[in-house]
C-alpha cells in the first residue's frame, strides 16, 4: 500500500537512507542540481498511465517554472522512469542513469510531482530543522520500525530557501504516515492547517523550485484554469481501506472529506 507516495517498505528505507546520509546534502549542493533546469528522462518498461502521468507532471512543471524535460537521445545523466516496487527517487542529480519509480498504486500527477521534486533536490518538508514549532510527532502511533523517516536534518544539510514552512506543499508527509494503529502520527499545530496534499504546487513550492533553478522568474505564479466542478476521487490508493477498514470517515471527517471523498462517500 502507497501511503501518499513513499508509504512502502523496502523503497522507503532505501530513500531514507539516501535523504540522512550526510553526503546527499541536495539543496545545499549545487552538484546535485540539474544544470540550465534541464532534466532528460527516458520511460523504461512502464504501462500507459505512468506514462500519462509522469507526462502531465513535468506539464505542470513546465507551465509554472523554467525547468524543461526532454526525451533522453545520448546525455549522460538522465532520469529513468521505472515501476519497482513503489514510488521513489534519490534526491538531486546522482550523475548517469538514475531511476525514479512509479510502481504499483503511484501513477498519478500529484505522486509524479512529488517524485520529480525529490529528483530536483527537495526534501520532505517535515524534515525541516524547524518542523517542531509547526507540527507535533505523534511517536507512539508510528510503526516502530518506520520511526527514522521522522528525523529532522541538521542545520547545513538542507537550504529551505528562506522560505517558511509550508503546510499545502506537496512534499509534506499526510496526517496518517507510517501509523501503527490507525492515529495521526504527525498534526499540525494550526487547526485549520490540512497537510499531505498530491493534488498540485503550493505557492511555496513554486517560490522555491523558480528560486533555485530560475534566477530571473523566482514568484511564477502557478497557471489558473477556469473553474469547474471538482470531480468526485480520492486523492489516495489506501482512502479505500482507511474508509473501510478504520471508520475514518467518521472518526476524521474534515481530513477524509478533503482527500478521500469518494471512499466516505462525500461527493
């Protein structure tokens, strides 16, 4: 089960590894950005709607920021785009082919966008070295052995751009990650604060990813389509078995009315 995007076993640990090994410093390294904002990338054996939707990601990327992706002829460093086992991808440019996963339950927009970000340099945003005074841990209702996906990193290993925590970005991890017994594991100190959203870029998202790529467009706005009727989905493959197997739907309404409409029956 895809809990967000990474919500996955063996995959996790591996992208967990990579994020605190103190030499995969991402932001803070410029060798681990992609030069001119140019990313290369070639489909491996993948089925039509990962293609479809990797293609709509770097659509949205490409409509808010100056970052491009080519199809991959003879570059040296390009992204792969595989199905492994989940939804995964090492932080930053690794150097020659690297893969990013969309497995299993991972074929969609937002989890590509997600994906692509990381393959940009970004960290989860609840990593951040200030998450304490925003978010509180629910330790006791992680999965004991998933506990290190909750580190924070240290001053140094990651630039957050001067930007300032961002509750709506699309790499915060959702209320329920890696929970042990159906409770929240992370909640925001804001009441009215929602956290976990695949649907699109937050304003913040797109300030961080045009300041560091794009040094002449630093606040591109994201682009605005006419308004139509929100179509009734879940923005998670596991609403289904929170909706079913957990009763969030009465337990945690405003959360399961926000991203697991069509479980709950919402809409």
């Amino acid at each position: 089960m895809v809990e967000g995007d990474i919500y996955l076993d063996s995959s996790t640990t591996r992208i967990m590894d990579q994020l605190m090994s103190p030499s995969r410093e991402a932001l803070v390294d410029p060798v681990s950005h992609w030069p001119n904002g140019r990313l290369p990338y070639k489909f491996g054996a993948v089925s039509n709607s990962v293609k479809e939707a990797f293609r709509a990601a770097i659509d949205e990327y490409e409509a808010n920021t100056c970052i491009r992706f080519v199809e991959r002829t003879d570059e040296t460093d390009y992204i792969l785009v595989v199905s492994e086992g989940g939804c995964w991808s090492p932080i930053g440019r690794s150097g020659g082919q690297q893969k990013l996963s969309l497995g299993t339950y991972c074929d969609r927009k937002g989890t590509a966008m997600h994906e692509l970000m990381h393959t940009l340099g970004f960290f989860h945003e609840q990593s951040r070295r200030d998450r304490d005074n925003y978010i509180t841990i629910h330790w006791d209702n992680i999965q004991s052995d998933k506990q290190f996906n909750f580190q924070k990193y240290e001053h140094g290993k990651v630039d957050t751009l001067g930007a300032p925590y961002d509750y709506g970005s699309i790499m915060h991890y959702p209320m329920f990650a890696f929970s042990s017994n159906g409770r929240a594991t992370i909640v925001p100190k804001d009441p009215t604060a929602s956290i976990g959203q695949r649907s699109g870029f937050s304003k913040v998202d797109l300030q961080q990813l045009n300041k560091l790529y794009c040094s002449s467009a630093t606040s591109i706005p994201p682009t605005t389509a006419a308004p139509t009727k929100a179509p009734c989905k879940d923005e998670y493959s596991s609403c289904y078995f929170y909706a079913n197997w957990y009763d969030y739907c009465r337990l945690y309404p405003t959360y399961m009315n926000k991203y697991c409409q069509k479980s709950c029956g919402f809409c």
